[in-house]
C-alpha cells in the first residue's frame, strides 16, 4: 500500500485523441428528479476541463445512476452538469448514437442499463472501448466494483487515473500508512457486515477507535474482541441505543481533542430522526474545532447528516468514496486502482 503509483492525467497527452472519462454521476435525486446533491458533479469537472485545455478532441463520459433493471436515465443528471461545466454536453442513449455524436463532450445513458457493466461482459467492454483511445477513470466512488467501465476498458486502453481519483487514493493511504498521530478513527452507521472486518484493520493501523452507531450495538452485542492494540471506546449507555448519550459524547470528545489525524465514516445514531442526531452533531464539532488535526469524512450517510448543518468546508478531506473509501482502507487497495497502477 505504501507505493501506490497511479499513473494520472499528469503523464496523458490528450491532444487530438477520444478520451472516454468514467464519472461518478450516482447522485442523489429528489422527487422531481432534480440533483439534490451535486458534489460528486463538482469534484469532476477539474479533470474534464484539464482534458479539454490540453487539446483532447472529444470527452465520452461513462456513469451510472442507481442498479441495473431500475432503468433510471442519466438525461437530467446531463442536463444539470452541463450548465456547471458551461458547455453542451450531447446525450445519447445508445453506444451506436455516441459513435456518431460530434459534439465536444458526447455522454452516454446510465450504463447500468446493460447488463454487461455490472458483469464485466467482454462484449460489452468492447463497444465502450470503441467509443475513445484513451481512458480516464474519475469515479473513485466505484473503484472497489470489478464491473466493465471500471476495470474491464482500463484492462485495453491506455488507462489513468483522474485528479479527483489520484487524490483520493493518495489522501486515504497517507492517513492510513503515515498518519499524524494519535490517529483516532471513528466508526458508526449500519453496514455491519462491511465495516466489522475495517474494524479489525483499524484496531491494528490506529491508536483510539470510537465506535457507535447501529455499528456500535452489534459490536457489543456479538461481543466483538478485535485484535490490534488500538484503545476502543463504545458507548457506555449499552447496546440498545439510537443515538450516543451524553457521557459517551464526553468521551468521544475528550479523544477527538487529543488526535492528529481524524478519520471518521459512520453516524452516530438514527440521524434520518431529529431527535438522534445530536451524538452525530457533538462529533462533528469536535472534529472541526481540533484545528491541529487533519480530518477525514466519508460515507453518504454521515455526509448528509452533515451537509445539513452545512459545514463541509470545514472538514480537510470529504472523500466521494463510501464503499470504496472503506474498501480502500481495509485492503490497501481496488481493483480500479490495480488497473491504473
Ligand atoms: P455511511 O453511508 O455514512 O457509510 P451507513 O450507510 O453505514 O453510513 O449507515 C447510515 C445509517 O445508519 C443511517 O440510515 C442511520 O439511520 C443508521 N443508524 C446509525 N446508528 C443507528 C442506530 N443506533 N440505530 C438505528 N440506525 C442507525
Ligand atoms: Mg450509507
């Protein structure tokens, strides 16, 4: 993990070739279809507009938007992304359409439309590679997925990660490898499952793991014993709860004080609920007001919670990646990030 060498945009030259660029578009919608959130939009203009100032002489964009046989169109999604980028960007729905599109930056419909993406159909992988010369992967999001626009092109075309992608990866294995410390992590939210075996690595790789959230009542119930040497906190109220209480709270507080590196994924409690909230509140304060610390957040959940209170600008590093970010911490690396190397 320690020498991720990525091979970025930095050492493309885009000038006159078809650049396919896979985007993280899976954004939030809301009842009118409209984006609800646009960061994951915003965080990949830098890399398409580098590509056009240095001469690239088409951008296909890739994305996806929701699960394969949901049928979501990407068409909105375009449509908005197009005025923050003040350019035109053609939308087609069919790779055949792309092929004959002229404009600067052509985009093609939700690829989880077909069912090659997710399965990484050889096929399928063939008709995107059709659509450029080049590939440029700028969905770090998606990176831990072995799926046809994620590995499948990049295994073909000459492939590089975008700026978004390589900071992503850079910050994340800096702050797991070489963190200021004490490195304090915390942990909450509900994806058990996924999160007990980042726990384990955590336990090794940091020096205080503050758990809570539904996390923190599984973690007790199951009676979790991990096997690094890191101090673990859990909540003192017990095992039952939908938010940390107040002593708990202290206590997490008193830790976050003390770190040089804050890593945190997870809510506190059952923040879709006013009123289980304010554990997730009482963190996030203690996080931003460490001004010593460099502080790390990811996770769509814990980022709604506190996007709300509208203070992302004051956490150092907000990661686009939920379960790659996560993925990318436990192992060391993804299989998006392999094919870049
Ligand atoms: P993230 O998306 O940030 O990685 P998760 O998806 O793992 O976080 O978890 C977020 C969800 O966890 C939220 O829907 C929240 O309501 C739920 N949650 C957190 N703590 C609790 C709890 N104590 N009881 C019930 N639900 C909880
Ligand atoms: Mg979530």
């Amino acid at each position: 993990m320690e020498n991720l060498k990525l091979k970025t945009i930095r050492n493309l030259d885009p000038k006159d070739k078809r650049v396919i660029v896979r985007a993280d578009w899976n954004v939030t919608l809301g009842k009118a279809l409209q984006v609800v959130d646009d960061t994951r939009i915003k965080r990949t203009l830098p890399t398409i507009k580098w590509l056009l100032s240095n001469g690239a002489k088409q951008i296909v964009l890739l994305a996806h938007l929701g699960k394969y046989g949901e049928g979501k169109s990407l068409r909105g999604v375009a449509e908005y992304a197009q005025i923050l980028l003040g350019q035109e960007i053609t939308f087609c729905d069919t790779v055949t359409r792309c092929h004959a599109a002229t404009g600067k930056i052509v985009m093609l419909e939700n690829l989880r439309m077909w069912k090659g993406e997710d399965e990484n159909d050889p096929k399928f992988v063939k008709e995107l590679t059709s659509l450029g010369e080049v590939y440029v992967n700028e969905a770090f999001g998606e990176a831990h997925r072995e799926s046809a626009s994620i590995v499948g092109i990049a295994k073909i075309l000459p492939a590089y990660a975008g700026l978004n992608f390589a900071t992503e990866v850079e910050t994340l294995t800096k702050v797991i490898n070489n963190p200021r410390r004490p490195l304090v992590v915390i942990m909450g939210g509900a994806k058990v499952e996924d999160k007990i075996k980042l726990l384990e690595v955590m336990s090794k790789k940091a020096d205080t793991l503050l758990i809570g959230g539904k996390l923190a009542n599984e973690f007790l119930t199951n009676e979790i014993k991990l096997k690094g040497d890191a101090k673990v906190l859990t909540p003192v109220e017990g095992n039952n709860l939908l938010d940390i209480g107040d002593e708990t709270r202290s206590l997490f507080v008193e830790e976050i004080k003390k770190a040089g590196t804050v890593i945190w994924n997870g809510p506190m409690g059952k923040v879709e609920e006013e009123q289980y909230r304010a554990g997730t509140h009482v963190v996030y304060e203690a996080l931003v007001a460490n001004q010593e610390a460099y502080t790390v957040v990811g996770g769509g959940d814990t980022l709604a919670a506190i996007r709300d209170e509208r203070h992302l600008s004051r956490i150092d590093f907000v990661s686009t990646g939920g379960g790659a970010m996560l993925k990318l911490l436990e192992k060391g690396t993804l299989p998006g990030i392999e094919v870049l190397e």
